[in-house]
C-alpha cells in the first residue's frame, strides 16, 4: 500500500515510488442509461431517472480493461464518479445499484494489483451547464430553469449548439450565468447570498452537505477494498464570480463564441436583451470576430416565483424607468471587512470540511487536493487535514486548445509566452513540473505531487490519423508531455482511458478525444496492445520503486533508452525496481550498470537492481536487446 512522507509516495519498504497511472474514464461523465453521450440532443430530457451502472465499463468487461492498463504498465487509477451518479434523482436519495456496482469494479480493480483514488468529477458544475458533475436538482434548487440555459446564454452545452462544437468552448461556461452562480453559492453563499436558504438551512450548507454526504456514501461502500488510497476533494473546483474586480468587465475571463461579461449574464438570465461580444479561437489565436444581439425575447433563465439573487442581494436592480444599472461592480471581492482570497477563505475549509467527513468513513484515506489548472493551490498549515496530496492538471497549451502539434511551438504558463524550438519546449516544460512538486511541498505542508490530469487530443489535424492509421504526431505530441514529467520526476495519471471512445465521437463527452484506446483502433481483440493509441509514447519504462532518492530519469523514446541514477539509502533492504514493459521490448532487454548486478522478475517486465556497495550515486541504463549506446 502506498502511503507518504516528506514531499514523496512510499511504499511499506520506505522506497520512494513514481506513480503511472490514468484516468478511468472520459466516458463517466455522462450517463450510460439512457445514453447520456452530449452530441445526443435528448440526453437531457430525463435528469433524475438515469443510471451511471456500467461507467466506466459493464462489468463483464473489467477483466479485459483492467488486464490491459496492467500490461501497458500503470499501476495506479484516477477513477472518476460524479455527484449526479450518486444523488441523481433527489437530495438524499441514493443510487444504490450504482454504489454496489461501483464496490464490485472497484474490487475488480484491486484483484488487478491497481492503487486507486477516487475522483468526484466535474466540469463547470453540472451536464445541465455544460459540462458534468453535479445533479439537475441543485440548479433547480436555486431557482435556475435548465430548460431556459441556451435562450439566455446562461449556458453552452453540445446539446443545444449540435455539431460542430467549438474547440474549447465548454470552459468558458464557468464565468456564464449558471455554473458561476452555482460556484458561488456551493463555496461562499453565506457571505454573498446570506438571505438564501433551504428550509432554512443556508444556500452554501445545503449544497455543500449534500455533496459530501454523497462522497461518504462511496467511501463508506468502499472502505476496506484493497486499494483504495483515497479520495480527491472535488475536480477543478472553479471560484465562479468570487473575487471578480467589476462585474461589468471580461478581466480574464475565456473569450470563446459569446461573452457577456458577469453583469451583461445576470441581465441576460433576466429576460434583458445584451449586445455581447463574439470571439474565434484561431490558429492565430483568439480573435474579437464581431458583435452580436442576444434577445431572449423576456425569456428568463429562472424558474416561475424565483428571482435572481444578485438582484435580490443588491448587486444591480432596474430604476424607476425599468433600465437595469449596476449598483456594486466589486460586490464579490469583499467580504466581512476584508478582501476575499478563494484559496483562503473558501476553499481551504471545504476541503477540511470534505476530508472530515471523509475520514470518519476511512480513517486511512488520502485527500487529493486541487484547484483549476494554472492557479495555485492553497496553503496548509499543521491545523489542516494531514496527509493531502497535491493534484494538480497540466496539459501541453497548443496541443489541447489548436488540435495539432508543432515540435517548434509550446506555450510557457509561467512566463505567460510563447515558447520556440524543441529544446526551449522541453526545458520550460520540465521546468514547469518541478515547480508544481515544488508548490505541493510547500504549500501543503509537505505533500507529494500527482500530475492527476496530462494527456493529448487524439483527433490532432481534423483526425487525420483516423484516416491514415498514422499516429505519429500523436507519439511526439504525448512523448513531449510525458518526457516533462520523466525530467521532473513527477508522478501522474493520464487522461484518459474510455472504453467506449470512438473515431466519430471520441469519448463521448463534449467532442473530446483524449483516450489512449479505443475500439476502432482495435483490429486484433485477441492481441492486448491492439487497440492502444500512441502506445510508443505512452508506454514506457520508469523507476517504479527507488531504495534512495531518485535524480534523474530520461527516456528516449526512438531508442527506447531508459537511464535512470539515484542516491542509494543504505538503511533500505529492498531493491530498486524499474519497470519494463513488454510491449517497449519486445525481444528482450539488457541493462548497463554503474555497479552491482540486476534480475528480471514478474515475467521479465521489472528489473530489480542492488548495488555492489550502499549509499553514493548509481546509474542504470536500460535498453533493447542488441542495442549499443551512442
């Protein structure tokens, strides 16, 4: 079992280990009955009687799943369950065939050998705001008419805008109307909508409540599998509108398709016509393409007898002649006498609140803890749940957002630039890695680092490998990631793996194609690699178990070199391990050792080396059969 200690993962021999995981899967966002997939236009009609039994995969499948993800290597899954697959037909009422089926693939996963923790997932709040997580019943519980979301802009979903779907239009979904508000409130209710309540209990506590004791649930279900390390505290949770500087500008907020700034939203979810703007990602770059009307024609995005609460609670209110005025642009960056701080004020109590109720369930569990992508993480102090493990998501900017891959182009997130030719690439990226292990040692108090989402868009260049059957951008798009992490000796699960990914609609949520398998790739069922999507890449040895502090890690991934050296700690018995997969070596594999002397073991895909004298610096190098080293 893994556990941690001082900024590294464990394992009960005191050997520090890299985690190599995936995710598991895309497809657990939606619904698998009826299908919840979001190029369906349907697949919202029908909130409370749905069923996530069979995600990520019908159980009769497991075996297959999970025997190839133990091939390729990994060890380790970021299993994702939402809220909604729990709670989706009303407050307090449990899916329990989802719970005993979660329990029996869970188990199924352990009996494979996998470490896993899991993820509660969402995306900009909830499917009905187009994205996934939480259930329709806490946006009605607020008063928001779903049916309303498309003609007031309060949302974008795929269901509503069909084929084809902007690239990377459902994150700008967390500054409109719905998902900001329900951010909002979940996190800072009772200091910005105080006069909002549920049978008297605060906005902020009935939504919170609900959602832990959704998550208690799955860990009560689950403690005891073998396994199981923990939980993640929620995926990407977003601030919506709390800390905004002025409501009627944009700031930094994502200017894909419409963008009404958060007041020209909450006029908009009135029923009040808004000039907006209209932006283009490009492969230029974002673009300002024109302007354009949005008239719901009185359409309010509220349901009959519910106002706004920004309204309610002063934010902007209508004069004596019926025209809307802001009255407090910088409502939500203060609050009791001070200046808000997100990390601070809101979310570093959830998480505490979370983990809690979390461990009275599993006393043992490990508490994964996140923000959105590129912000920082909040500081832990020693009054705040221990043993936390830091999270984080890190995608290859290009790559993600253009669907295509230039060796030459990468983007530096902490220098906010572009950056050019392959060697600047791979030094800002590896850079950018050791400075999020860095941040999750500090900040939380010495906890390790998990990268818990990193992977690419298979369908690069209008999915041109679907055509082809070459998926060489893809290796050197997925290379250029994982090398990062190899550089920075950083952990991380991939995202993803979906069984149920297709060429013509990807992992069946908001056209995205990030698995590193699918069936239409499969032409072999009886071959185990068959299937796999840029596995020369993805596939890939790595020191699984080190007895001492790793220092470096290089994979080559066109000689298929691994060189690995480390600080040999003399009070470790056990060897170091590095993992070899098979598929990486097909016809076998020999080493060149600094010193001392290395065996094969679990048929032939771990090496397990002890050096001729403790302590000091050792090397192995790793390589095909045959091989020389230039």
């Amino acid at each position: 079992m893994i556990s941690v200690d001082h900024g590294w993962f464990v394992d009960e021999h005191g050997r520090r280990c890299l985690l190599r995981g995936v995710n598991l899967g895309g497809s657990s966002k939606v619904p698998r009955t009826p299908d919840g997939a979001t190029y369906r236009r349907d697949s919202l009609l029908h909130p409370r009687d749905v069923s996530f039994v069979g995600r990520p995969f019908p159980l009769e499948e497991a075996d297959e799943h999970f025997g190839r993800l133990r091939s390729w290597g990994f060890s380790v899954l970021r299993f994702l369950v939402t809220w909604e697959a729990v709670e989706h037909t009303g407050p307090g009422i449990y899916d329990e065939a989802y719970l005993d089926y979660l329990v029996a693939v869970v188990r199924k996963a352990g009996e494979h050998g996998f470490d896993l923790f899991i993820d509660p997932h969402q995306d900009v709040w909830s499917r009905f705001s187009g994205g996934d997580g939480a259930p329709c019943w806490t946006l009605e519980a607020v008063g928001f008419n779903v049916a309303r979301f498309a003609d007031t802009g309060a949302a974008v979903t795929h269901q509503g805008l069909g084929d084809p779907l902007p690239l990377m239009i459902w994150p700008t979904n967390n500054l409109k109307l719905a998902a900001a508000t329900m951010f909002t409130l979940f996190f800072a209710g009772e200091d910005f909508a105080p006069r909002l309540s549920i049978e008297g209990e605060s906005i902020q506590a009935y939504l919170q409540r609900h959602y832990i004791e959704a998550m208690a649930q799955v860990a009560r279900r689950l403690k005891g599998l073998p396994g199981v390390l923990g939980y993640d505290s929620l995926n990407e949770p977003a601030p919506g509108y709390i800390g905004w500087k002025d409501l009627s500008l944009l700031e930094g907020a994502p200017r894909i398709g419409d963008t009404p700034s958060p007041y020209q939203s909450m006029l908009l979810g009135a029923g009040i016509a808004q000039e907006v703007e209209v932006w283009e990602l490009r492969t230029a770059g974002l673009r300002r393409s024109r302007r354009r009307t949005i008239d719901p024609g009185g359409v309010r995005a509220w349901l009959p007898g519910h106002e706004c609460p920004w309204r309610e609670h002063g934010v902007w209110d209508l004069d004596g002649s019926g025209r809307p005025h802001l009255i407090q642009p910088g409502y939500f960056r203060e609050a009791r006498g001070r200046r808000v701080d997100f990390n601070r004020d809101y979310l570093r109590p959830f998480i505490n609140r979370y983990a809690a109720a979390i461990r009275r369930e599993d006393p043992s569990a490990l508490i994964f803890v996140e923000t959105i992508p590129d912000h920082p993480l909040p500081v832990w102090g020693p009054e705040d749940a221990p043993r936390v493990v830091a999270a984080p998501h890190w995608y290859d900017v290009p790559v993600l957002m253009l669907k295509t891959f230039q060796p030459w182009l990468g983007y530096d997130v902490e220098r906010a630039r572009l950056v050019l030719t392959p060697w600047n690439i791979r030094s800002a990226y590896a850079s950018r890695m050791r400075s999020l292990r860095r941040a999750g040692e500090h900040q939380l108090h010495g906890a390790p680092t998990v990268i818990g989402e990193v992977g690419i868009p298979f369908d690069l260049d209008g999915k041109r490998s679907f055509r082809t059957g070459d998926f060489s951008s893809a290796v050197q798009a997925m290379d250029r990631s994982l090398r990062a992490m190899d550089d920075a000796l950083v952990s991380y699960t991939l995202w993803n793996y979906t069984a149920d990914n297709s060429n013509a609609r990807g992992d069946q949520w908001n056209d995205e194609d990030l698995s590193i398998f699918s069936r239409d790739q499969q032409r072999d069922p009886g071959d185990i690699n068959s299937g796999g999507r840029a596995l020369e890449a993805v596939v890939r040895p790595y020191a699984r178990a080190t007895a001492g502090l790793p220092v470096r890690m290089s994979y080559d991934v066109r000689t298929r070199t691994l060189v690995f050296e480390f600080m040999h700690d003399p009070a470790i018995d056990a060897p170091t391990e590095i993992r070899v997969p098979r598929f990486s070596y097909p016809h076998g594999w020999t080493t060149e050792l600094s010193d001392g002397h290395a065996e094969a073991a679990e048929d032939g895909q771990v090496l397990r080396y002890v050096p001729a004298t403790p302590g000091g610096l050792h090397r192995i190098v790793v390589r095909p059969e045959g091989r020389s080293i230039s």
